[in-house]
C-alpha cells in the first residue's frame, strides 16, 4: 500500500507510521510543529502539512498519488482549550478539504473519530446510537462536524471512533500511560478519575481494525473500537501500575470534578464494537496491550 498518514508525529500518527511502514508500506507522513521524530529508518517520509491550508492538501495529494488516506490529524487535546475557530479551520474544515480532494481523486479515506461524541450512559453503545457531543466539549463537536464532512465528501470513506487509547510516543505526546509515566517520572502521584469509564484499546488495534475495514472494502461505514473490558481511569491506572511495578501510592484516585482547571465530568463510554468484530476484528486485552508496550521499550517489536 501507498499511505498518506496524516498527523504522523502525534502519537497514533507515529505509531501507525512504525506499524505500517515496518511491514513494508510505503508511508508520507505529515507533521505540522515536530517531523523529527517520524524518522524510523524504514523509509518513510515526512511532509510538512497545515491542513487550515486548502493549497498544501491538494499539493501533498497531487504529488504522492496514495493508494489510502488515514486521517489522523486534529487539534486532539481538548485540555489545550483551542479557540472554536481554530478547531473548525483544522478539524472541521480542514478535514472536509481533504475528504473532498481524496474523493476527486478516488482515494479512500479513514478517518479518526472520536468516543467522546456519544452520550454517556451505563450500557454499551453500539454504532446505532446517535451520537450526542456534551455541550462543554468543542473538541466532540468539532469531531463530530469531521465525521459529517468526511460522509458529504462523497467519496470511499470509513470513520473509526476509538476509546481512549494507549501505549508509547514520542516526547511530544500525550498517550493516557504516556501522561501517567510522566507523574510518576517527576516523584508525583498520576491524578486518575474514578467516575470516568471508558473502553481504553491498545494503539496498535486501529491499525488492524484499518487492515480489515479495507480488506473487506467496508466503505461508507463508522466503526467503534475500544478494548474488552470498561474501566475507569483509576482501574486502568492501577493496573498499568502493578505492570510498571509502580506502587500504588503513586496512583491518586479523585473525581474529574475535583482536578482545578479541568474541562468535563464524570462519564460513562463503554464501546459495543460489533461493526468490526463482525469483520473478524479482535483488540488485544489490557494486560497484551501492557505487554507489548512494555516488551518495545526493552527493543522488541
Ligand atoms: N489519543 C487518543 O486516545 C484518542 C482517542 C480518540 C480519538 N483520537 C483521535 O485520534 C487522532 C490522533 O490523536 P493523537 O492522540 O495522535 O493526537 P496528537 O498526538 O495530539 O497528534 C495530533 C497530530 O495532528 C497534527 N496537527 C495538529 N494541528 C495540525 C494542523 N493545523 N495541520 C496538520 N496537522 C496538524 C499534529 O502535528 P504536530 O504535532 O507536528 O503539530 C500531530 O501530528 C485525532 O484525530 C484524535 O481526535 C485520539
């Protein structure tokens, strides 16, 4: 395959980057602030892009001619409070101007979505449930907006809304484990919800849900993707702690509501992922998830 991965030096971007490339895809990966980091001596390459830049979208398809588009690219930290004309230049317009180009070409497109623009509730949410952004949330919006203008581009599109997920990156991201080794790197204990459940899937997972949505060529379909179990922050960072052989008072539990500054409360997303299991799709269980992370920092692959 000839891939144009967008967002290539965020952290699911540099992690498809690694994955795709090293089982010898030809991958462009664009970055917008830090393209050193795309460098994994497997031959890919890294373009700059903006996508608030209509010019550069058509450029960069015009030149690589790719065979698939994985749009991963967003203003993805809704702590970072993006001014909502920022959000809609980049994950709103931008993703419409290359949704729209990818389909003049005939390339079709994933997409990354988001769980976080479905209603909260105790039951598992299959791909039937509409979706609903929380009205704090400009980031769910803008997201959901991406999904609306990916399906009105007209061309071979798929959306994936993945859970929370994790794993390593680069310095420059922000993976859930990433931001809980970083307190535990400074001496502190990590701050993990306990009223905020989600269905957190191993990065690597939207690869092979990637590889069967197009070898299946299930085109014009959104697709959910989150692990088995439904955890809270606090469950999860727990466990990732006695992976770590981190004890666990370096793990503080608190409500959402209670962290100074932070945007968003108590939820509850627990992902029913039937669309992709029933095309033979199997995320790895927390505990694999832990293991590969951790066997790739001792070298393995
Ligand atoms: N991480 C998760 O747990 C999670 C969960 C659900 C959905 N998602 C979705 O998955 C996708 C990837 O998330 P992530 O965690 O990898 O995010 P991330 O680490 O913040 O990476 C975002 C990427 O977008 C690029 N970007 C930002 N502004 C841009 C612009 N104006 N033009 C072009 N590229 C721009 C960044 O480039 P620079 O870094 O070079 O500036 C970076 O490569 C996003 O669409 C996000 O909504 C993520």
């Amino acid at each position: 395959m000839k891939l144009l991965i967008t967002g290539s030096s965020g952290f699911v971007g540099w992690n498809a980057v690694r994955y795709f490339a090293n089982q010898g895809d030809s991958v462009v990966g664009t970055f917008h602030t830090f393209p050193h980091y795309l460098h994994h001596d497997n031959g890919a390459v890294a373009v700059r892009l903006d996508l608030a830049d209509r010019t550069q979208i058509h450029e960069i398809i015009r030149r690589f001619q790719p065979t698939f588009v994985f749009h991963f690219a967003a203003l993805a930290r809704p702590q970072l409070h993006n001014s909502p004309e920022q959000l809609h230049a980049v994950n709103v317009r931008g993703t419409n101007d290359l949704a729209t180009v990818a389909a003049n070409h005939d390339i079709p497109l994933i997409y990354l979505s988001t769980d976080l623009l479905l209603p909260s509730g105790p039951n598992p949410i299959d791909e039937s449930v509409a979706p609903a952004p929380p009205t704090h949330s400009l980031y769910a919006q803008s997201k959901l907006q991406g999904e609306q203008a990916v399906q009105s581009a007209a061309g071979r599109w798929a959306i994936i809304r993945p859970s929370v997920m994790f794993g390593d990156g680069t310095p420059h991201t922000n993976s859930f484990t990433q931001f809980i080794d970083r307190c535990w790197e400074r001496g502190e204990p990590a701050p993990l919800f306990s009223d905020q459940f989600r269905s957190f899937l191993f990065v690597e997972d939207v690869f092979t849900a990637i590889e069967a949505i197009i070898r299946t060529e299930s085109w014009g379909g959104i697709f959910h993707a989150g692990g088995e179990q439904c955890l809270s922050r606090a469950q999860f960072g727990l466990a990732w702690a006695d992976a770590c052989g981190v004890p666990h008072t370096l793990c503080k539990m608190m409500a959402a509501s209670q962290k100074t500054g932070y945007v968003g409360g108590a939820s509850h997303i627990d992902l029913d992922c039937r669309a992709l299991r029933q095309l033979g799709w199997e995320p790895h269980s927390i505990t694999d998830g832990f293991q590969q992370t951790l066997r790739r920092r001792g070298g393995g692959r």
